[in-house]
C-alpha cells in the first residue's frame, strides 16, 4: 500500500520537476503591531528529516530529526525578540486535552493544505473560493473549538509549524546528473515548510507562509536560522530582515 | 518463470509436510528488549514512534482498560510474558478484519477482527501472527526491499532515456513488471513466515492451535456469502493475484492446519471467556459493521454470531441490517428481527425505534406509532425525538 503511492512518486520526480514556491497571506484587516504585548502560543513544531533514496523514497533518519528539532528551536528562541510579540511554548496535554489538541493539529495541517493547494498556487482553485482568489481575501477558519485548546486561555494567538526535509542521497545525485545528461529532469531533494498563526479566540486563520522549496539545511545550526527566518519572515508585526535570495 | 517455479515448490513442499509435525519451526529465543540499529532502522523507529504518539491520543481508539488488558493478556498467553512485555496494544475502532505491528511495538488491533474471531484461540492467532512481523522485524526489510526496488525501477527510467527507442521502452515495461512482481511477492514470504511463526507460538501456548486455521476458514466463508449477495461467482481462494500482499486465503488455512500440533487439538479455546469479555462490545462493533453496506458479510457474521445464541443486541443488528437495505420485504423481516430483540430486552429504546419505522412503511402505522410512542417512553431525550413525534398523531403528542 504504502509503495502504490511511492512508484507513483518515483515516475513523478522522473518527469516533472517541482517549480519553486513561495507564498504568504494575511487575513485582511488584520494587523500585528510589532511590541503590542500580545501572547503567542507555539504548539510542538512538526518536523521530520531524512534522505531521498535513488527512487526517492523517503529514508527516516532520526539523528538529524532531533538535530534538526533542537536547532529550530533554539533559532525560534533566537527569533523571538525579533518577532515583537512573545512566543511561549504550548503546556504538554493530557487526556481529553490531547486529543482535543491532536484533532486541532490534525485540522490546522488539511486547513492548510487546502489554502496550499485550492488558494495560494496556480492551478487548483476550489469552486467556493474563486471569488476569494480574485480580491485577494483569504477567509479560512479552524472553528471557535480552538479557544479550549490547552494553555490557550492565556494566549492570544496560536503558531503552527511544520517542516518535512528530504535530502537528496549520493545514488540519488548520480542519477541525477545522468539523468540530465539524457534530457530527463530528475529532482533531489524535497524541503517543504509551513507555519501559520490562528487567532485563539475565533480560531480564524490569520497568516500562512508556505514554501515548497525551503532554503537552509535545518541539520545545521545556521542552515535552521535561516529556515526559520525564511518561514518567519512574512510575519505580521515582525522585524526580520528579509533574507536575500539565492 | 522461476519464481512460480519457486512458489510451487513452497506449496508442495507444504503440502508434503502434512502429518509431520517437525515441520514447524520454533520460535527463536528471546533476546530481551531490543533496541534499533542503524540509520534506516532508528529512523523507521522515530517516525513510528511519532505516529504512536498520535494514535495515543487519537479519537479512533477504544479506550477501555478492561478490554485492552484481556487482549493484553492473550497476546502474552500465546507469546509468553518475556516476549509481549515489547508490546502496547491498542483497540482502534475500524470495522474490518485486521490487525497491524509496527518496528516499535505499536499493536493495532482493529475492532472488526473481534465480530470475526470467535474464541482466545482465535483471537491469539491473529495476535501471534503480527508478533511474528515484529519479531521478525519485518517493516525494516520490507523498506529495504522497496528502496532497492525503486532504486532499480530509477535507473531503468533513466536509462531507457538515454536511449530511448521501442526496444528499450519495451524493456523497462518487463524491469518494471518483475520489480513490482518481487515486491509483491517478498510481501507474501514475510506473511507466510509470520504465520509459520504465529502457529508456532499457538503451539507452545495454553490455548488450541486448530483455531489458526480456522480463522481462514471463517473468512473464506464470509467473503463468499458476500460476493454470493452481491451476485458475484465463487472467489477462488487458492489463485495468487499479481498485487496480493497476502498468500491466499485457501493456501493459508491449509499449511496453518497442517502446522498445527495435533496433540494440541485437546486443549481450550478460550470460547466462553472470549464470548463473556466481548458481550458488551458487540453491539457498537456490529452497528459499525451493518453501516459497511455489505449485507451479505453482515448476515454472516451477526450469524455466526448468532451460534452461541441469540440474544437482543443480535436481533436488533439484524433488524437494522435489514431496514437500512430498505425493500419492502426487508422491513418486514426488519420487524420480527425487532420484535424478538424486545422479546428478550422489552427495555431496548432503539428497537421500539426501528420496529415502529418498519411498521410505518409496511401498511400497519397504528402499531408502528405504539412502537414509537414507546421509543418516547424509553428515551424521552433522545436527539431525533422531536422527528419522531411527527409521525404520531396530534392528540398522542400532547400540547
């Protein structure tokens, strides 16, 4: 079952390549002064980090994982004066909170994978927000059901980040140089991100920043703060610099 | 051609086995909690070991002490108490017939496998059997074979690029057919070994290992009545499909019972005990299991169920099976179904309920609204009262 989905990924990665993304968005209306002394709740960071196989395959690699956790975190800690507001990690849940924290996490990564897929990119466009598409509002919500989250009484905003790396393996390289050398575009490699912020009293999606083709090597102490500044950059009420384009 | 040479050796060398008793290998001895090594290994761990963390915390799973302990406890019955202290079982509420094993000791034991299992022994096949994947560390080899699967299918793409012409696309549609080939046919290995392991843990254990064999048997028996409903012709449990992940049916239930130890044949099954842990679960994993849409598979099960006795919760799945069908025949079979579930529970809300459904649609509505009225009675709060007293007359309603 689980090797269906990765044929049909090996014959994708060996016809088309993945064009570079980057899109954000703010609900309109909507304003983060930097300094306002709003509470920002981070929920635990979705990160996962491992080789691509020649076939591209994803390969688990649990030692850059952990490196890759440790390193956002410490660039977030980092980032934290910079974002103007203060960013407190969200308290661990038990029983009926974990579930109720576990459906919501569930929610906010389809909610954004919609916006990802039906909103931001060319292509896709769900019938109900092509009107959204054209005045530029973006209008998505994860239900009131957020204000009950664990430590969300005394927060004003939720942050959602997820990151999946995949780093492109030695066989992988190879064959992508022969590849090239028959006219075949082979991609190495997969670096997505994503963070959004949710109002904790409507549950409205506030900001989203995705990127399919993230810059920094998160397995690498620099490489996360520059991850890290890049998914943050966008940011409502934020001073980050942006960073330069390669 | 060599390979269902191969394959025809592993089933006569089988069948040739029968009788022999010294055919089955005994489990490997326990090496004490084991620990992942390697990159692939320890990374399959952490991904597993993040899924089990959301699955701790998921709304699918049962969370009920007293049934997850007692399966607990037969997994440790049949593997020994060492072996499964490795384990953490979970019931996850998904009505088919499965069971999985993670790399990290995540069982998930699906709660349509308990309307299909009708004893410990039974049930410990199932159990033993995915131990066996464990045990065998089965997922870490299974990814290996798919990377250097893939990895091959890659290169052959490439350079079929590199020289593109009919012959050589002609080639990578044969390199891709016997890649997908041996994938699917490793995966049938690793199951055939889980088995051979799962019997062999049966046959050291308290409980029967006949009992193997016969979970298949069921089976087979199920998903005839089925495709038999569904106006389909006679599976044919013993042919090898091209993307089986599992041998067949007929092939399994044949070796687990040549496998079986015979002098074993008098030992429990564990039927009673099995029979008075599940009674209060039964009903909610029934009604998930009427909502399926598989009538004949249902009536199967609910009478299979139904050998052991009938009691209410049995009749009024039946009744339900038959008024979601909805023919007018249906709703008249529905009835008496209903009528006996009262019969034996006059206190069962949801059968007034149903029964007085079926009465409306079949031409007796003054005995379908008494029926309801006395839904009503029973369950004065319940959420679609307010639609049912429609369908009583005015002056039965009150103001």
């Amino acid at each position: 079952m689980i090797w269906l989905a990765i044929v049909a990924s090996v014959s994708a990665a060996v016809t088309a390549p993945a064009a570079a993304q980057e899109r954000s968005a703010v609900k309109q209306g909507f304003e983060l002064a930097a300094k306002s002394n709003k509470k920002i709740l981070l929920f635990r960071p979705a990160v996962r980090v491992g080789a691509q196989s020649t076939g591209g395959l994803f390969e688990p690699n649990a030692e850059w994982t952990e490196q890759a956790k440790a390193n956002i975190e410490a660039a977030l800690h980092q980032f934290q004066e910079s974002l103007g507001n203060e960013v407190v990690a969200a308290p661990e849940a038990y029983g009926d909170d974990a579930r109720n924290l576990h459906e919501h996490m569930a929610l906010f990564a389809a909610v954004s994978q919609s916006v990802i897929e039906y909103q931001f990119f060319v292509g896709n466009r769900l019938p109900t927000k092509k009107r959204d598409n054209k005045t530029q509002v973006f209008d998505w919500s994860l239900g009131k059901g957020v204000a009950g989250l664990p430590g969300a009484a005394d927060a004003d905003y939720g942050l959602f980040i997820y990151n999946r790396d995949a780093y492109g393996s030695t066989g992988r390289k190879v064959l992508q140089v022969f590849a090239a050398m028959g006219g075949v575009s082979v991609t190495s490699g997969e670096h997505v991100g994503y963070a959004g912020l949710v109002d904790l009293k409507t549950g409205e999606l506030l900001w989203l920043n995705a990127d399919a083709a993230m810059g920094g090597d998160v397995r690498e102490k620099d490489g996360s703060e520059k991850r890290v500044r890049q998914l943050l950059e966008d940011f409502p009420g934020s001073d980050i610099p942006k960073a330069v384009a390669e | 051609m060599k390979s269902s040479a191969a394959l025809l050796l592993l089933m006569l060398g089988v069948t040739c086995g029968r009788g022999d008793a010294q055919t089955t290998p005994l489990p490997p001895p326990y090496a004490g909690a084991y620990q992942p090594q390697g990159v692939d290994e320890i990374g399959l761990w952490r991904e597993d070991d993040e899924s089990e963390r959301q699955l701790a915390v998921s709304n699918l799973v049962v969370r009920d002490e007293k049934l997850t302990a007692y399966v607990k406890q037969v997994l440790c019955d049949t593997v020994g108490e060492d072996r499964c202290k490795s384990v953490r079982v979970y019931i996850v509420r998904e009505p088919t017939f499965n069971a999985t094993m993670s790399p990290n000791g995540t069982m998930r034991v699906f709660s349509g496998l308990f309307l299909r299992v009708h004893s410990e022994a039974e049930l410990a096949a199932v159990l033993g059997h995915e131990f066996g994947h464990f045990e065998q560390r089965h997922s870490l080899a299974d990814f290996k074979s798919l990377r250097s699967g893939t990895d091959v299918l890659a290169w052959t793409a490439v350079l079929v690029n590199l020289a593109a012409s009919y012959n050589t696309r002609r080639v990578y549609r044969d390199v891709e057919l016997s890649v997908y080939g041996h994938l699917y046919r490793y995966n049938r290995d690793q199951e055939r070994e889980a088995d051979r392991l799962g019997i062999a843990y049966l046959n050291k254990s308290r409980l029967r290992p006949q009992a193997a064999s016969l979970v298949w048997q069921n089976i087979m028996a199920e998903v005839e009545v089925s495709a038999r409903h569904r106006g389909l012709k006679k599976p044919n449990f013993n042919v090898i499909a091209f993307t089986a992940t599992h041998p067949p049916h007929g092939e399994r239930a044949n070796y687990l019972s040549v496998l079986a130890l015979p002098e074993g044949a008098d030992r429990d099954s564990g039927a009673d005990r099995y029979r008075a842990m599940l009674a209060p679960w039964i009903p909610l994993f029934l009604e998930d299991q009427v909502r399926l849409n598989d009538f004949g598979g249902s009536e199967y099960l609910i009478e299979a169920l139904a050998q052991a006795g009938w009691t209410a919760g049995l009749w009024f799945a039946r009744g339900e099976l038959y008024r979601n069908r909805g023919n007018q025949r249906d709703l008249v079979q529905a009835a008496d179904f209903y009528a006996r579930a009262i019969e034996i529970e006059s206190g069962m809300a949801d059968a007034h309920r149903g029964l007085g459904l079926s009465l409306m649609k079949t031409g007796r509505p003054s005995d379908g609204q008494k029926a309801l009225q006395a839904y009503l009675d029973l369950k004065p709060g319940a959420s679609d009262a307010n639609m049912i007293r429609m369908m009583l007359p005015k002056e039965v309603t009150g103001p």
